[in-house]
C-alpha cells in the first residue's frame, strides 16, 4: 500500500495497513514532516520498529524528479537526490526504491527495444515474446535524439551507485513511452535496474499491455496497483482498480504466466475516498 495516499504519520499508517490485511508499505522519501534522508540512526531505527510491530514489511521507497526529467533537467541533483535516497532506504531496511525518472527523450522506431527472453531475464521467467506489432510513432528530431547523452551519462552513474549499495531500482516514467523506457534500462546495462509497470502508464502508450510486457517484462520488480478510465487520443480519468480500461484478470494471469513475484503497491493517490478504495483493491488483487 502506499502510505502516502492514506495520510503523513506513520504511526497511524501502519497499523491502518495491518487491520486491513496489507503485508507491505510503499514509502515517499519525504512524507509530510517525516524525511527519511533527514533521520539520524535513532530516527531510522523508530521507523524499522514501527513498520515491524505491525507485521509489515517496507517494500520500498518511491522517489520522483521533476517532470523535466533527465532529458532537460539538471542530471546532478538527479545523482544527488537518488544516492541520498539510497543511503535513507539502507537505514530503513528497504531494498529498492521506486524512480520516476520524469520524461525522456522519445526514440526512433527503429529503436524499439527488443523483446526480453527467459534466458536474459535470468530467474525471472517469462514466455518466450511473441512478434510485436510495429506501430507508427511521430518522428523524432534530432535535437530529441541528442539528449539521449546526458540521459544515458547520468544512468551509468547511477547504476555505478547502485552497484556500491546493492540497491534495486525499479524506475519508470509517467511522461514517456516503455519503447523509451526499455531503451534507457537497455543502455544503462546495469543489473540493479529493473521496471516499475505502471499500468495506468499502458493505457497511454502506443503498446498494449502483452506487447509492454514482451518487451520489459524479463525486467519487472514492482507493479503499481492502480487504475483508469481510457479516452480518446490516450488520455486517462483516474479510476477505482477494477472499474477503469485495466483488465486486471489479464494483468494478474500475465504476471502470474510470467512468474512474477515481486509486490503490487496500491496506489489510491488520485482517488477519493482512498482509505475504502485501498481496502476494495486489496480485496480485488486477492481474490477475496
């Protein structure tokens, strides 16, 4: 569950998400008066025991840069931000932080990734990729394709931190494509990195949901738990998970065909009526 939909204090969060079932708690960085970077080993400490008292575990800790993202904004407070995250979710006792990485550069068709196999995506298993449709994209400027420089710097260097904190990074980017995505986590060749599947981020994208998991799917560490309603031109309504355009019993048959694991945040952020909604789609994602 994300705690950040629910309110600022964790000491409400916590036993809220045990009384109603949850295992886990996604954490912001900063979340209200509560900034993980600011603890100090005592602070980090309360906030270990408070999150085990109530039989949760912290799944991880969600961080965001500016929307700009790398492509147009500054990629060293990009680098400051993420290892200052990354020394906070070690205090804490978390092992991956989810990274918006704000929008990136689009890509040429050409330039698609290609589809993860079993083999690459190693104890991840997913069925072998079926053929992906090509689908027409706007082309692409070469001013666009040039700020795939600093991108592609600035995510070397993180993965090189990511290396010295044996960190897991799941990132994503609400503002771009999952070609662009694949394209960025591909070049990075960091083994630390991985995706963060949105899937309110698929009901925008050109690629439907099994092509997006065709081609990232081998790289998947965390899936978002919520929902829309699609529009014309790919626009979105935020809607309560199960009564937007997700199909969720595809989603979960697919996950589950592909051997995924990891957690599924509930995210209400955008809802109203969040507390009763994060109940409803924890009940919709066990089958209850």
């Amino acid at each position: 569950m994300r705690g950040a939909a629910l309110g600022s204090d964790l000491r409400n969060l916590a036993p809220f998400a045990q009384r109603c079932g949850f295992n886990g708690l996604q954490l912001e960085l900063k979340l209200g008066d509560l900034d993980l970077g600011e603890l100090s080993a005592t602070g980090q400490r309360e906030v270990k025991n408070t999150i085990a008292r109530h039989e949760l575990e912290l799944a991880s800790v969600r961080v965001a840069l500016p929307h700009a993202g790398l492509a147009e904004g500054d990629a060293g407070q990009m680098l400051w931000l993420v290892e200052r995250a990354m020394k906070a979710v070690m205090g804490v006792g978390a092992r991956m932080i989810c990274l918006d990485v704000g929008r990136l550069p689009s890509v040429k068709p050409e330039n698609k990734p290609k589809p993860v196999t079993s083999e690459q995506a190693g104890v991840i298993l997913i069925p072998e990729p079926k053929n992906i449709a090509e689908v027409e994209d706007e082309p692409v400027d070469a001013r666009e394709i040039a700020r795939w420089e600093v991108v592609d710097s600035a995510l070397r260097e993180t993965g090189a931190m990511t290396d010295r904190y044996s960190m897991m990074i799941a990132l994503s980017s609400e503002l771009s494509s999952f070609a662009s995505l694949g394209r960025a986590i591909a070049q990075a060749a960091c083994p630390w990195f991985g995706v963060d599947l949105d899937p309110v981020s698929v009901l925008r994208d050109r690629w439907d949901l099994e092509h997006v998991l065709d081609a990232v799917g081998g790289l998947l560490r965390h899936v978002r738990g919520r929902d829309a309603v699609k529009g014309t031109d790919r626009r979105t309504q935020p809607a309560a998970m199960g009564k937007g355009s997700t199909n969720w019993k595809e989603m979960l048959a697919l996950l589950s065909q592909g051997g995924y694991g990891g957690w599924i945040t509930v995210d209400t952020m955008d809802l109203q009526g969040r507390a009763a909604e994060a109940v409803r789609a924890r009940k919709l994602l066990v089958g209850e």
